[in-house]
C-alpha cells in the first residue's frame, strides 16, 4: 500500500450506491437508472486553467511503491496521438464504472487494467486515459505515463492528472484500503506538484456524467471538507 514518508493519514471511508457505466467516459446498452433519477443532474463546475502550471517534478518512474505499466500493459501508447503534459495543475479522480467484479489478486487487477486500455484504444485513444489507478487492495498501478496528456475528463486533459479507481462505486463501496491509499496518494502529488484543494475534481465536476459513482463522489466530498481526511493532512 502507498504510503508517503512526508504524509500519513488514518483509515475512514463513505458509503452509498447503485447505477452503470461502461467505462469512464461512456454507456453500454444496460443502464437501469439515470443520473437525474437517482439524485438530480450532476454538478458542472469548469476549472479554470492557470497559465503556469506546475512543472512534473517526480523522476521518471514515478512516486515510489507504483506498479510499472510493463508488469500489466500489452502494448505502448500511440505517440502519434498523444500530446505532452507539459505541468501539473489539477487532478481528476474517476471510477471505472464498467460492471463490478472480484479483483482479489495482483493478477485480477492487471487483467482488468488490459481490458480498459484495449477498450480505450479500440476507441482510437492513444492509451488507458488515465494515468495512475487504484485497486480495491490499495495498490497503485502505473496508467499512462504522467509526461502525456491524459484522455479522462473531455476538453479537460490539460495540465489534468487522472486518477481513477478500479469498481463501479454506483453499485460499490470503495474499500478502506482503496480510500486510504487515494487520500495518502492524492496528498503526495499534491505536494510535489503544488496543486491546492480547491483544484482536486471529480469527472462529475467537470463535465456531465455519474462517474466517479455515488459513493465515491460523497466521500470525495466529505474527505475535502474543512474537517476531511484528506483536507486535515494537506493542512
């Protein structure tokens, strides 16, 4: 489990549930409920993009205790599609949304990440859209390479860091491991990327879609007020 040196958080966690998405960024053909049925349209709330983002300041691999993209990835990104990074100002945190299933093993979460990046590339995306992942045991995976521009959270990939956890959190609860290591995680890159509260996001945020989930959405909220979890740490 990720856990920085500069920061340490304690265990705690949200609950809630109930609805699907194929992936992130779009439906498949059974949806049960909509989003305004379940609990009203989503909340849009374009950022705003600074002129100067903060450069990447990690070394190449990456903030220690990551899982490299080449023990789960069976290909590389499209060059030719893809555009760099060029700083840090934000961060996005998704779901999957696709159908849950049990991801026990290291080897059940690897699968599940080739199956997304298949799927995204089916859809000529240079790449998995996102560029760290979060299993339900807390172990973060490599997506994307952080010097690209993800494809998480449309017209939004600038200067965007996407995080996103593996599990429908309509249907699902996060795990405490899961929680723990996002908050512990999103804390981290704050820091070394200077990136403020006030610019953590979830896709629904941003643009209009369920995702992260119900479930996540209300811990995101709760973790980033005054007296949340991940505000606490960063304070």
């Amino acid at each position: 489990m990720f856990d920085p040196s500069r920061r340490k958080v304690v265990r705690g966690g949200l609950v809630l549930g109930a609805l699907f998405l194929a992936g992130c960024q779009r439906h498949q053909k059974w949806t049960p409920l909509t989003q305004t049925e379940l609990d009203g349209p989503p909340r849009v709330v374009p950022p705003p993009r600074p002129a100067r983002p903060a450069p990447i300041t990690q070394s190449p691999r990456g903030p220690s205790g990551i899982i490299a993209r080449r023990e789960w990835a069976g290909g590389a990104p499209n060059l030719s599609m893809i555009n760099p990074m060029n700083g840090i100002s934000r961060i996005t945190v998704h779901h999957d949304g696709m159908p849950p299933v049990s991801l026990r093993s290291k080897g059940d979460a690897a699968s599940r990440l080739e199956q997304i990046r298949r799927a995204h590339t089916g859809h000529d995306w240079a790449d998995i859209g996102y560029h760290y992942i979060i299993d339900p045991q807390g172990r973060i995976w490599e997506g994307r390479p952080v010097k690209y521009q993800g494809a998480h959270v449309k017209d939004n990939n600038e200067h965007n860091l996407g995080v996103m956890m593996l599990g429908n959190f309509d249907e699902q609860r996060p795990t405490p491991d899961a929680l723990e290591t996002l908050d512990a995680f999103l804390a981290d890159r704050m820091d070394a990327h200077r990136v403020p509260l006030s610019r953590i996001y979830t896709h629904q945020e941003i643009n209009t879609t369920a995702c992260p989930g119900r479930s996540l959405q209300a811990y995101m909220e709760a973790t980033r007020s005054r007296s949340g979890r991940l505000a606490t740490v960063m304070g």
